[in-house]
C-alpha cells in the first residue's frame, strides 16, 4: 500500500505557507513559497505521487486549487469559521496554521467547503460584478441628487435620469463648480448603464445553456439576472440534503442557544452567501405584491413582529419553494386556494387579524 502525504496551505495575498507530512504525522516540508505556478511545481516535486491537500477558503484560492489539480492533487477547501472552531490557538502564525491544517486533513477532521466549478466560479464573477455596478450607478446618482438637495431643487417627474429628467437639469441655473460635477456625474453614469447592459446581454446568453434558470424565473418576482444570481451561486443542488440545511447555508435561519431543558431563539445566523440572501430578500418584496396570499402572509408576521421579520421570514419560505424547485426539477406550481373567509357580512383573511377583532366583526355585523 503506497505511503499518504499531506500538506496545509495558509494562503495570503502574494505567498502561501505549506507544511506536509506523511501518514505517520512526520514532518516532511515547511517551507513559505511565492504566489506563482513555479512554486506550486517546486511543492509538488517533493512527493513521490501527488499529495492531498488543504486550503483555507480565503477570496484568491480558485488559482492555487486549478495549479494544484492540474498536478492531480486532491484538493479540500477548509471552512474558515468551522476551522476555528475546532483549532483555535493563543498563539497563531502562518505555519502553525498550515500544520494545524495539514493534520486536520490527516485526521479527516477538515470543515469542507463547497469547491464550485470553474463554469460556476465565472458564472458568480459575473453576476456579483453585475450588483456591483449597479451599486456604482445608485451611488452616483444619489450624489446629483445631494447636490441638487444642497440648492433646495427637486424633480417632479418620476426619473430624474430619463429623457425628461435630464432636460430638466440642463435648465437649472446651478453653480459653476456644482454645475461641472453634475455633468460628471452624468458621463460616468452613461459609461456605467452601457456597462450594465453589456453584461445584462452576457447573462442572457449564459442563461439560455442553464436550465436551473428557466425554473426558477417560473417563480413570481424571479426575473432573468435574479435567477442567474440563484443558480450561479447555489451550484450543485444535490449537496443539499434538505430545505433546512439549505436555508441554513444562506443565513436565513434563527440562532439557537439550548442549555438544559431551555432553548432560545434569536435573529438569523446571516451565516453564508451574502449575494443569494441578499436576492432572496429583494424577490421577497416583489412576491409579497404580486401574490395575495404571500401579502397575506406578511400581514400577519407583521403584525405581531414588524415587516421587517415579516420579509425575512418570507425569504426563509422562498429558499425552501427554490429548493423543492431545483431538487424536484419542476417550475413553481402556485396555489390558488384562497385564504379569504366569511366573517359576519365581510370577506377578510383571517390569519392577519387578532381574535378579539374577528370577535368584533361578527358582533358589528
């Protein structure tokens, strides 16, 4: 039976630290190496076959785990946070981390994280880069109009960057200075839109070879880029084994504390993938109005919780409606049972209103 080596890698920004040992545990290489496929080619050189090795999952790990498989390394990424759970130290530097890791990989003891595809990991480039610049357009565009606000001018129209919005600024009488920002301002606002729809035309053509894509736009409030965002970062389906876990992945469930016989419950973890937690949300406020039984739903945690628990306990429904979706490999199906019931001489739905006022309802009528 051939001899196992394994090696941890702590990863930085321009050098990796690694640390290898054989199936005993002796050591065999520690060594901190420069960021480039030269290095990586040095590593691997040391071992008779190719080792298996772990990485931390830090933001630049997609070129280290392409070099080191292409050299047919098995390659686990370790979950930062479990990571830490597990092996916390007093003292902490790059080696002791890549040899606690090196021996968490030997113990089988390594917190994995998901490895996505490089399909995936381009698909996520582009949809994250899509939210960022239209995060650069909404900034820019709140910073005309702060300008506009410092002059006490208002638009009255409903787009102050259409057509008969952008007439409307011409005629203002503004400041030299203010007047030169504006018109910026409003040049890299066009550069940015042109930008937008360049990618927006990417999307489309990536979406056409996807089919989670088609299923999940059969959602109410789920549009094209939304659903792209969904499957690019959702991935592989099948690792999820239930709507539960799948929920948890992305924040969306409560914290728990249990001590004895007691359990108590907070707000969500926020745990996870920030970008799917994030459409989650937004596809909530639309589906709350484009469906009366959702709206109906929100009515009700609203009213004994807020909306904003109301929105995020509809975004926990809707990670599990997208979960059955992609697992079953079907478009929503939507149900029309309405909740609405006869109280008295009026038609209300009665899972938004309190008993008391049921009571006084039927009293009135």
């Amino acid at each position: 039976m051939e001899e196992e080596y394994f090696v941890g890698i702590d990863l930085h920004r321009q050098y990796f630290t690694c640390y290898a040992t054989n199936g005993k545990g002796d050591e065999i290489l520690k060594e901190r190496l420069s960021n480039c496929q030269e290095e990586v080619d040095y590593l691997v050189k040391h071992f008779p076959f190719p080792p298996k090795v772990v990485i931390e999952a830090t933001r630049n790990w997609m070129w280290l785990v392409k070099a080191l498989k292409e050299k047919g390394c098995q390659v686990s990424l370790a979950h930062p946070l479990k990571t830490k759970a597990i092996a916390s130290a007093r003292i902490k530097t790059d080696l002791l981390d890549a040899k606690t890791l090196c021996h968490l990989l030997r113990s089988n003891l390594v917190p994995s994280s998901y490895v996505a595809s490089e399909e995936e990991q381009d698909n996520r480039e582009l949809a994250r880069g899509r939210i960022a610049l239209v995060h650069y357009q909404t900034m820019i565009k709140n910073r005309i109009r702060a300008i506009l606000g410092k002059e006490n001018l208002s638009y009255s129209g409903s787009d102050l960057f259409g057509k008969g919005g952008r007439a409307w600024l011409k005629k203002q009488q503004l400041p030299e200075t203010k007047r030169k920002m504006v018109k910026i301002y409003l040049e890299r606002l066009d550069d940015l839109i042109s930008a937008i729809r360049k990618v927006d035309e990417l999307i489309q053509e990536k979406s056409s070879r996807l089919p989670e894509v088609k299923l999940l736009t059969s959602i109410p409030g789920v549009g094209t880029t939304t659903a792209f965002l969904l499957a690019a970062e959702i991935g592989d389906i099948k690792r999820f084994n239930t709507a539960k876990q799948f929920a948890s992945y992305f924040g969306l469930v409560p914290r728990l504390h249990q001590s004895g016989n007691h359990q108590y419950y907070g707000r969500i973890t926020k745990l996870g993938n920030p970008y799917v937690r994030w459409a989650l949300v937004q596809t909530t406020h639309r589906l709350a109005r484009m469906d009366r039984n959702y709206k109906w739903f929100v009515d009700r945690i609203s009213y004994r919780g807020g909306k904003k628990k109301a929105i995020v306990a509809l975004a926990r429904k809707l990670a599990t409606i997208i979960f059955c979706i992609l697992k079953e490999k079907r478009e929503y199906i939507k149900d029309y049972q309405s909740n609405y019931q006869q109280v008295g001489r009026l038609k209300v739905c009665p899972a938004i209103l309190p008993e008391r006022t049921r009571k006084n309802l039927v009293a009135l009528a």
